[in-house]
C-alpha cells in the first residue's frame, strides 16, 4: 500500500518570512524559502491523518486542498503545533462523528486548557470544533497503518515524532535518544528538525541532524523547521544528494 506525504509546513516558530526582518531569506523570491509553521499530512486509503495543527493551518489546507481531515496527532503543546486547531472547524461539520484528536497526556492538558471553550464550556458565540481528543500512550493504528512515538529530546522536555510504515517525522529535537534511533532504521523517508548552521538550545543544527542522518541511513532525508538562516538552494548545493532541506508543498510517495 502506498501512501502519500506533504509538506503543510517546514518553517520554525516564527515562520519564514519572519515579521520584521529583512534579511536574504526573508526577501527572497524563490517559493520554497517561504516557510510556514511545521506540520505535514498524510493520505492512504482514502485517509487523511495530520500531524500538528499550526497556526498556518488555514492558509495550509487552502493552498493544498484539503477537503477532509480524519484523524490528527499532536508531536507536542508548543503554541506553533496547537493554535490551529480551531481552523478544524469547517472540516468537522460535515462528519458523522467529531474528528479524533491524539497527544500524550501531558500535551493533551495544555491543549484542553488553550481550548477549554471548544472541550469543557458552553460557548453561545458562534459554532465549534467538532473534536474530541484522546490520550496517546503508545502506537496506534489508524485506518490500518500503525503510528509509532519516538520520544525526543526538545530542549529540557521530551517531545514526539511519530513513524508510520517506512516513513518517520520528527520535528523540534535538539537530541535523538539510543533507544529512539533504534526504532528508526530501515526507512526510506525521514524528517529531521535543522533550525540552523549555529548552535540552538533547543533545535538542532544541520550539522547535527547530517551526522544523524548518516547514522540511520534513510533512503531520503528531509531537513524541517527551518528558519530565515538557511536559503533554500543555496543550503542544498552543500548537501549530500540523499539529504535535503524540506520546503512547503513538497509531496512524497512511500510505502506503508
């Protein structure tokens, strides 16, 4: 079974063009250095599982034409995974049932309060996600394809990226734990978070993420939550041919 991956997202907090700033990145006219906030969909089966609802979900799903949305994954609670949510809305009226939402624990507590309006008030000023979220503990199948956490390191905090089937993403690491990187071998695709050239508290570097790549292999490795250090074109001539920065739209086949 075959399945299909786009890119919503590969930008960092902030987004690329970052407000403000005038730098080479953020004036350039070449498409796949505009980068909006990191997330990415998949579609198998007739299904649509996403990944991350960023504040750029609106402007995401009209450029891309998502028509439906079946299922969605939270990797983490960070205010550029989450505060999309509410743009579910016109996705989840014209469904039997609410559209599942699945996190941790830990991240699920921090979105029911940023949308405690949408899960535990009665709002009486215009209508409401149709969603219900429910607490990830550990794989999970949806639609017949398994959803694997990979537990990373963000910072001081452990955050997840999620693999499926011969693909794996993993967005806002600053560290891949051993055990983690054993789960990740034999893939033809995978997402590495790459802020920068410079050393980040909390993301990783392109260095980094090459000499992780080159531990794991993948077939095709795709660099994500990019910032406006990095030109497009420019970053990807001194890339291996393997691995390449990921830019919004991008579409990719793998198998499931």
């Amino acid at each position: 079974m075959k399945a299909t991956l786009t890119v919503l997202g590969s930008g960092t907090s902030m987004g690329v063009p970052t407000i403000g700033c005038d730098c080479q990145v953020c004036r350039s006219s070449d498409p796949r250095d505009r980068r909006s906030r990191p997330s990415v969909l998949i579609e198998y089966e007739g299904n649509v599982v996403l990944i991350d609802t960023t504040p750029d979900f609106r402007e995401q799903a009209l450029r891309e034409n998502v028509r439906k949305v079946d299922a969605v994954l939270y990797t983490h609670a960070h205010a550029d995974h989450i505060l999309g949510l509410d743009d579910l809305r016109p996705l989840s009226y014209h469904r039997r049932n609410k559209i599942p939402l699945y996190a941790r624990a830990d991240h699920a507590a921090v979105i029911r309060s940023m949308f405690s309006y949408a899960f535990d008030a009665v709002y009486k000023f215009g209508g409401l996600p149709q969603v219900e979220l429910h607490l990830l503990q550990g794989p999970l199948d949806l639609f017949g394809l398994t959803f694997q956490p990979i537990p990373v390191i963000h910072g001081d905090t452990e955050v997840w990226g999620f693999r499926f089937g011969s693909a794996a993403y993993l967005t806002d690491f600053s560290e891949i734990p051993e055990s983690s990187l054993e789960k990740l071998r034999g893939l033809d695709i995978i997402f590495l978070d790459a802020l920068r050239h410079k050393p980040h508290p909390t993301h990783s570097t392109v260095a980094n993420s090459l000499q992780i790549a080159g531990r794991l292999q993948a077939k095709r490795t795709f660099f994500t939550h990019i910032c406006h250090d990095l030109p497009h074109e420019e970053t990807n001539r001194n890339l291996p041919p393997e691995v390449q920065l990921a830019y919004d739209g991008l579409k990719l086949e793998f198998e499931v």
